[in-house]
C-alpha cells in the first residue's frame, strides 16, 4: 500500500501507539486526523502534531459513531484510511470485587472490539467507494494467547483477531484491504496504569517508535497480518507449544487464585 498522499483517520490517536501513528504518518505527507475522548488531549495532540485534525468522539457511544462519520466526510472526502487503535487493558482480578459490576465487567469487550466492528460499519459505504482503501485492525500479540491477568482484554483482542480474518475473506473482492496489526507488549500507558512490574517480569516492551516503523513497513508492503517483533513469537508459540507460553504468562496471575483447603 502506497503510505503517502492519503487520508488517514486513527481512533485513540492521542496518545501510545495512536499518537505516534500520527506523528509519524504526518511525515509522509499524508492528511491525519486523531479522535480522542478527551478534548484537552486532542488540542495537546494538535499542538504537539501541527498539521494533526482532531475530533472528539468515543468508539463506546452509539450515538457519537454517526456524528464522527459525518463530520469526517464532510471536511475530508478523500479520507481512506481507517485506523482502528482505541483501546483500553485493565488488571482483572475475576474472583475478586474489583472487578466490576456485570456493565463495567465488558468495558474492554465494548472498546476494544465493539467499537472497531461499529467503526467498520459505519465508515465502509464511503470506503467503498474510493479508489483505494484500507482499514488497519490494532489488535495484540496477546490475540494468539492470553496474559490471564487482563483476562477482559485479551478476549476483546482474540475477537478482533478473528473478526479482522472475515472482514479480509468479505472484501477480497472490493478495492479495500484490511490489514490487522498485532502490537507486542509495547512502552506506553496502556502498560502504565493497571499493569504492575511484577505482571510483566520477564517481558521486554519494544519501544513504540519501533513498533510504528515496524507497522509502516508492514502495511507499505501490504503484509496483511503485521506481527512486530515478539508477537510473531508468541504466535508460533501458540501452535507449537500453547501450554508452556501459557504457563509463562500465567504466572503474574498467581496471586489471584484462592488458596487450595483440604
């Protein structure tokens, strides 16, 4: 895919893997426009991006989805890249209260995978009808096999994966491709938050300007399924070996289990 004179809208794109897309596409004279929720980050992001356009909007709201279309396509008819990045991780503890109410149980199943499937849906009549198009599925290494301390989000990723395969088998035969990218644990605040060191021991985190250089090379070489440094790993490993690498990323969650009575 050629990466330059598009028109690129990347959701979450105001900060880790989304804002550094952006920074990074915007050197290779592409149009960037970043949604985000919160509209301080968004003027932070286009004051730190000159060039950069951003819209408010959430991938979670039924209503805000339209709006965002509509707004998009009217300021850029070109637009024909859609990048869906915004996602969420949380630490779930499954047998504890800290995992929420039976709503906030799904909050990374709505973001992660409801959303890019809504996004989809609403921006692919106009996709269609470009010359050219794509839509870029962020997913994660974690697809291929769970870390079970984020056990919400590494279903939520697994289902994008999945989804992203039928997506691609649906449109073969339209003028749309659909690459997924499959980031490895990478150094942003994704990882920050809920994520302790003690949940990663072990895992080095490749660093996101990489992970990006990675991704544009991929998707410049129309490599459909980009799996940047350890996820291509950890994709192997879930075909030849899944109970061990399962058993190695298991072993944060240790301290989740009850204590065995006899």
């Amino acid at each position: 895919m050629r990466l330059s004179g598009k028109t690129i809208l990347i959701t979450g794109g105001t900060s880790g893997i989304g804002f550094e897309l952006a920074a990074q596409l915007l050197k290779l004279e592409n149009i960037v426009i970043v949604t985000g929720r919160d509209q301080r980050k968004i003027e932070e992001a286009e004051k730190q991006l000159p060039g950069v356009h951003g819209f408010q909007s959430d991938v979670c709201d039924l209503k805000s989805i339209p709006l965002l279309c509509d707004a998009v396509i009217t300021q850029f008819p070109g637009l024909n890249v859609l990048v869906n990045n915004a996602g969420i991780m949380r630490k779930i503890n499954l047998l504890g209260n800290d995992s929420g109410g039976l709503e906030d149980i799904s909050r990374e199943i709505d973001t992660d995978l409801i959303g890019p499937i809504r996004m989809v849906k609403q921006f692919l009549p106009h996709l269609l009808r470009q010359p050219s198009a794509a839509i870029v599925n962020v997913s994660s290494g974690l697809a291929f096999v769970p870390l079970p301390g984020a056990p919400i989000y590494c279903a939520a990723k697994a289902g994008l994966h999945s989804y992203s395969q039928s997506l691609r088998v649906q449109l073969r035969n339209s003028r749309v491709k659909v690459f997924e990218v499959a980031p490895p644990m990478t150094q942003t605040p994704l990882f920050g938050k809920d994520m302790h060191a003690a949940d990663v021991r072990g895992i080095r985190m490749m660093d996101v300007g990489e992970m990006v250089r990675r991704t544009i090379r991929g998707l410049k070489n129309d490599q459909l399924e980009i799996r940047p440094g350890k996820s291509n790993l950890l994709r192997i490993m879930s075909r030849v070996a899944p109970n061990f690498i399962l058993k190695r990323l298991s072993k944060s969650a240790g301290a989740m289990l009850p204590t065995a009575h006899t």
